[in-house]
C-alpha cells in the first residue's frame, strides 16, 4: 500500500507513428500477411507438452480414480454396517459392530 501511496491510473498512449506512402503500407501489410500464414499452425511447446502429458496419463487417472472409489466404498459400507448395530441391534456388543460394519 505504501509503494502504491501516490500513484494513479492513465491511459496508454498509442506511439507515434511516422507517416508512411501507400508502397510502403502495402509492403508492411503484405509481410504482415506473408507472416500470419507463415506462424498459422505453430502452438506453443508447452501447449504440446501438456496435450502428450494428458494422452499418457488418462491410464494412469482412472486407475486412480477407481482405486480411491474403491477405498471410500469400503469405508463407507463399514462405517454403516457399524451405525446399524449400534442403532438397531445391539448397542452394547463392539465385536458385533466390528464383524457387521
């Protein structure tokens, strides 16, 4: 806040540009053109990189997806099969919660 203290917004300011002939314009825009077609398919390395990564990994994601699905599957039937007893048959009885749940 204290480096900020004093400070404003403004505007930008569009540089300054010479004044060019129509040959001169229309040369600039045709290597504009030229340069356009020419940059057309690139995409940026990372941009690949990341694509590759998320063709290998798709294996390597649902096998984890379904392992962790798996273990919360098994954690939440225990912890039912435990409320169960102890709610409706036998409140008392912890090895009968263990074996139910």
């Amino acid at each position: 806040h204290e480096l900020m203290e004093g400070s404003e917004v403004v505007g930008r300011r569009a540089p300054e540009e010479q004044p060019m002939t129509e040959l001169e314009r229309m040369r600039m825009e045709s290597q504009e053109r030229s340069y356009q077609r020419m940059v057309q398919g690139v995409v940026p390395l990372t941009a690949r990189k990341r694509k590759e990564n998320t063709e290998q990994m798709q294996g390597l994601q649902w096998a984890t997806s379904f392992g962790t699905q798996v273990i919360v599957a098994f954690i939440g039937a225990f912890l039912l099969g435990y409320y169960f007893v102890e709610t409706f048959v036998a409140p008392d009885s912890t090895s009968t919660k263990v074996v139910a749940g």
